[in-house]
C-alpha cells in the first residue's frame, strides 16, 4: 500500500519530494488545497492601464465577463479561454494599443496587500526581469526605477513603456546582490529568484526540473539580496520582499533570519 506522500504525488502529478515538503510545512489540508491548485488551468491575468482615459470603463466591462474569477480595480483574473466578444472588447487590439497588458493577478494583488500606496519614493525594482511590477508602479504614478542581472530582460523596457505611454524608465544591469546605488532608493522592492511553487500550475514543466538541492543555493542568493538592502537601505525606508513560492525557507524564514 502507498504512503501518503507517493498517493498524493501520484494523483497530483506533483514530485515526492514537493507533497513532504508541504505536508510537513502546511499540514494534509492546506497541502491538499495546494496540489489541487497547482494541477488546475492558471487564470489569464490582466492589468488595466490606469493612466488611460477609460481606463475604469474597460475595466468594469471586464469584470461584467461571466466567469471572471477576481476583479479589483485596476486587476483581473478570468479563465483561460473567456471570451471577450460580449464586454465589446478585442483583447490583441487592447493589448497592442496599451490600455491592457497581461500579468499574473497575484503578482499585482501582493503589491497592493503589501500597501504600495505608502511605499517612500523613489523605488528601485531590484529584481526587475522584464518589468512587469516597475510598470504597474508607474502605472500607479510612483517614481520607480529598475535593474535585473540579466540585460536581455530589460531590453523590453522602453517599448512596454512606450506601448503604455509611460515616461522611460530609469533601468540598469546590476545584481540585487551588490545594490550599486549612487543614492538610497526610499523602497528596495526584492521580487526574488525562487523555487516558484506557488505558480505550478503556469508553468507545470518547473516541478519535474526542480530538486530540492536547488532550493539550498536560492536560500543563500535570497539572504544575500535581503543583506545588501539592508545596507543600502536610509533611515525610514522599506524592502519589499516578494517571492512567488510557496515554501516558508524562502519566504518567512528568510525574513526572521
């Protein structure tokens, strides 16, 4: 007979070593309530652009769709494959004219649970990639300004900005690791490299790669960007530290350390 944790693994299609760790970290019910989330179809995340007129009329047509499974201004989560044709909207042509863009609706709903509307200025977005949250601040009318280690990332930058008809973006190749700063940002926004359990069910491929020896390396790139903000961080200022995990050495753990 099965343990447990080979039952769950093999009707979740979720690797051993994913179902102890969640097991052991959240219990059998949240543990469940996660391997049946990460087995279904992610919603399509969508962020209206707030500095466009209409803005809140697209976005209450939006959220009249039926099936939209979350809406709070300016955040959408629906279903994959919703059909737009009865809010009046051709979502390509939307997108393409900068009144939409796409966005996990989690990775927006942290920023503002995480109250941004207080965050000192400017922001410096640490971890950028391709900046989709630089771009929902400025969206938001904060001073923000960005750096990935990866140029090829950022390269994106000014046309997303150009496609939203937002000012440029202030943005460099820099690790987190380092902050090289010539003044103190107000926020320090760490959107930090993790093991990325809580987005499984977008990208589905990530569980079979991932092993548990990586999340050893991630813990100490983690602490290394938390420490180094620390120092650049002035009087009365604030880090942001975001990740998209669902594992508590990667997340509150790291914060008490």
């Amino acid at each position: 007979r099965p343990t447990e944790v080979v039952h769950l693994s093999r009707y979740f299609s979720c690797p051993e070593w994913i179902v102890s760790l969640w097991l052991g970290a959240y219990g059998p019910e949240a543990a469940r309530e996660l391997l049946t989330a990460q087995a279904e179809p992610a919603p399509l995340g969508l962020r209206v652009n707030r500095t466009r007129e209409g803005a809140r009329e697209l976005f209450d047509a939006l959220a009249a769709l039926p099936g939209v499974l979350w809406a709070d201004f300016p955040t959408l989560a629906v279903p994959t494959g919703a059909d737009f044709a009865p809010a009046g909207i051709n979502l390509a042509e939307a997108l393409a004219a900068g009144r939409l863009s796409r966005q996990s609706a989690a990775a927006q709903r942290i920023l503002y649970q995480l109250g941004l509307g207080d965050w000192p200025e400017p922001i410096f977005d640490a971890c950028a990639g391709r900046g989709g949250k630089a771009l929902l601040l400025a969206e938001a009318g904060k001073r923000v300004f960005a750096a990935d280690m990866h140029a090829a990332r950022l390269s994106a930058l000014p046309r997303e900005a150009a496609r939203l008809g937002l000012p440029p973006l202030p943005a460099f190749r820099a690790s987190a690791t380092r902050m090289p700063l010539a003044a103190p940002p107000g926020t320090i926004l760490l959107d930090a490299p993790c093991s990325g359990l809580g987005v499984l069910s977008r990208r589905p491929d990530s569980k079979w790669r991932r092993n548990p020896e990586d999340i050893a390396g991630l813990i100490r790139l983690q602490g290394a960007m938390l420490e180094s903000a620390y120092a650049a961080l002035p009087p009365g200022g604030r880090i942001v530290y975001v990740t998209c995990t669902v594992n508590p050495a990667e997340n509150e753990k790291a914060v008490d350390r």
